[in-house]
C-alpha cells in the first residue's frame, strides 16, 4: 500500500486503483483536490481547476483516486533521539501531547532558534508508537529537505518519505511524511497528527486551497506551528479551541536581539553609501554577517561594490543559486565573513557571532513576519546571544514597527 492516503489522478502513475475509492475530480461546482470553486470552461465545454493546476490537470472529466491509510501495526516507543530538553521544552512538549490525546488543535507560538522540531518528538513519537501516521508539513522545500534528515535521525527505525513537487512516487509504506504543504493537495484523510511547520510563510497565509488541504489530508489534531501566527489561529487559540503554548525563550534563555531602525535615503542597489560601508567594516571586526536584500536585482552589484570596499570573503547567494549549498556552507564554518542574501538560511543553524543587517527594510516584500525571521538568525548562540540587528529603510512602515513591538512583547514575557 503504497500510496495510502494519497488522492492521485488516474494520469498521475502506473498503478493498482482497486482498492482505492473513485471519485469525481469537480463535483458540485468545487474542485475535490483543493476545494476551490473558481471552475474555467474549457473549449470542448467541460470545465477545469486552475487553481492547484501545477499538480495536473483536473477536469470535469478526471477521476480522483483515493487511497485508504489503515493503522499500522504499533510499535515500541520510536524516538533514538539521545537529546535532552530543557525544562520549558518538556512542559511544552508535555502540553502538546495533551492536546493531542484530547484529540485538539494546538498552536506552538515559539521564537526562532526556541529549539522547535525536538519539541515536537514525543507528540511525533506517541501517534507513531499507537500505530498512527504522521505528516510534517513545511511552506518551503529548503525547510523539508533540512527538516527530513534530523527527523530520520531521531525516529531512525520509522520508514519515511519526503514528498514535494518532481519528488519520485513513495515505494514503500511509511508512517512518516514529510512534505511541502502544496503536496497536502495529493493526501485524503491521511494523517493522524499532521505539523504545520512556519504557517505564516508566503504563500500559505493567503492561498484558500491550503488550509482546505490541511483539513481534508488530516483525520486527527493538527500541531500548527509559528513565531507569527495568523490571527485566525490565535483568536482559535484564545476562544480555546485550540491548545496554545508560547516559547518566548531561546534555548539558551536570553531574550531576542532588538533590531534598531536606521532611516536614510540610500541609492540602493547602484551605490552603498560610505557610512554604511564604515558600518559594515566595524560589524566585520567583531562579527560575521549576514545582509539581506528584498530583490534578487540587488545582489550582484551590492555583492562586487562590498567586495571592491571591503577586504574579507564575501559572497552572494539567492534561493535557487546552484552553488547554494557551498556557500552556506562555507559561511557556517567562517570562510565566509558576510553574506549577501535574498532567503533565509536553514533553520537549526547556529552561528555564532551573527550579525544580521537588511537592507531596503521598507520593501513590501518584507512583511513583519519576513522580518522577525530574518532578525531571528541573531543571537543565537550562547556565546553572543546580543549580536546586533540593523532594519535600514528609506521610510518608516507599519511591517517594521509591528516587528519591533512583537519582538519586544515576546521578551518582555
Ligand atoms: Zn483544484
């Protein structure tokens, strides 16, 4: 039973549908992969999805197979996790396995670097040992593919998949998925725990068909999981239909570096301003750093003017750079002093002494949640758990202030 769970379209692979339930690919005006309604006609008059599309073509014609996910057999306790939580992760932990058994949502509103994933491990460990699957669901295929190999190692005996888009079709029966939340669209009533990792990241927070896809692929609670939640988790959390923990804590237990704004007419990405120049070269004295930009534009001429202004190893690095993984790596080990960069670096990375400057802070493209994340990758470290923030803008925004004052409200708890 390879595909348990899944829905698939009868074009989608080579495979033995008896013992899947056929449905109807539209029915009733809505499509029945991601639930949307805004239906196109075609020009033989049937009519198709436009919406989730990308996964293939759903038309009035298209059967949807749906697989079953019987339980599996139960097993003894699957955590090889030798790590040891502090003692405000086990109680939040605690609190989610509470929910859990209580058969209830629960929302995890937690600090970045606040140590998230190995909070999760006993709920994860508890549906696995009672024969349960287990989805974990992350907005960003760079988050699943660093999020896969720290699950493995810590359930190393529990078959897993990772799914996303081009990913080869599961060969195996699994119990744990880990997945980009677009791939939810491929899974019915399959999950009974289903982790929402980063909910708050583009473009979850505003596509409909999203959340329709994470309630129809889950059967049981589903652990939602933010530094910045949406407000219709947090008024669910408040009414109380929802479990809620608040992890304002790093693990090392200092509070979250406060960015300071600079407002200055900069002639960004053409010409770096001296002062800023001074400002980066004093930062590179004591720290490495990161410089986040809103525009992918902007970073090879931000790139070569610092490299010709500064005299340390720079590079620049966007999301789909093949050389990416080189380049993070060589500025977690310190070849590299300051890192030009459009995306931000992987979760669960560590660096100390970590400056972290934005430029164009006022770009629309930095909504408050883009900015508490990129503030998050200071101060991680024990040893430096100050590491300054600079947001430098041409204007003043709500994105900005709303960011400071959460940031502020978090530490002030
Ligand atoms: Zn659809």
């Amino acid at each position: 039973m390879w595909y348990s769970g899944m829905q698939l379209l009868d074009t989608e692979v080579d495979f033995d549908s008896s013992v899947a339930q056929a449905v109807p690919g539209l029915a009733d005006g809505h499509c029945q992969r991601c639930g949307q309604s805004a239906l196109v006609q075609l020009p033989s008059g049937d009519y198709y999805c436009p919406h989730c599309i990308n996964l293939g073509r759903v038309t009035s014609r298209t059967t949807l197979y749906r697989f079953p996910a019987p339980q599996l057999p139960s097993v003894e306790w699957p955590l090889t996790w030798k790590g040891q939580l502090t003692a405000q992760q086990t109680a939040v932990a605690a609190a989610l396995v509470a929910s859990l058994q209580a058969g209830r949502d629960h929302l995890l509103w937690a600090v970045t670097g606040a140590g998230k994933t190995e909070i999760l491990f006993p709920a994860i460990a508890t549906v696995l040992a009672a024969g349960g699957r287990v989805g974990v669901a992350a907005p960003r295929l760079d988050v699943v593919r660093e999020l896969a190999p720290r699950l493995q190692v810590a359930f190393a005996h529990t078959a897993m998949a990772i799914r996303y888009g081009g990913a080869p079709w599961p060969q195996r029966t699994v119990a744990l998925t880990v997945l980009t939340t677009h791939q939810l669209l491929r899974y019915h009533q399959a999950f009974d725990l289903l982790v929402i990792d980063e909910n708050d990241a583009f473009p979850f927070a505003h596509d409909p068909a999203l959340w329709h896809a994470v309630s129809a692929a889950s059967r049981g609670p589903k652990l939602w999981l933010s530094a910045t939640p949406p407000t219709r988790l947090r008024q669910a959390a408040q009414r109380g239909t929802m479990g809620l923990s608040i992890l304002a804590r790093r693990f090392h237990g200092h509070p979250l570096p406060v960015p300071r704004i600079r407002i200055q007419a900069l002639h960004l990405p053409q010409r770096i301003a001296p002062q800023l120049i001074r400002q980066l070269q004093q930062i590179l004295m004591t720290h490495q750093c990161l410089l986040f930009v809103p525009d992918i534009a902007w970073l090879a001429p931000l790139t070569q003017q610092l490299q010709t202004a500064i005299t340390t190893a720079i590079a620049g690095v966007h999301a789909a750079d093949a050389q990416r993984a080189e380049k993070v790596a060589a500025f977690r080990q310190g070849r590299l002093r300051l890192l030009v960069t459009t995306t931000i670096l992987e979760r669960g990375v560590t660096i100390p002494r970590c400056a972290v400057v934005v430029l164009g802070a006022d770009s629309a493209r930095f909504d408050a949640a883009a900015l508490i994340q990129m503030a998050g990758r200071a101060g991680r470290s024990a040893d430096s758990p100050d590491d300054p923030v600079w947001f430098y803008a041409r204007h003043d925004t709500l994105a900005l202030h709303q960011a400071i004052r959460t940031i502020r409200q978090l530490n002030a708890r």
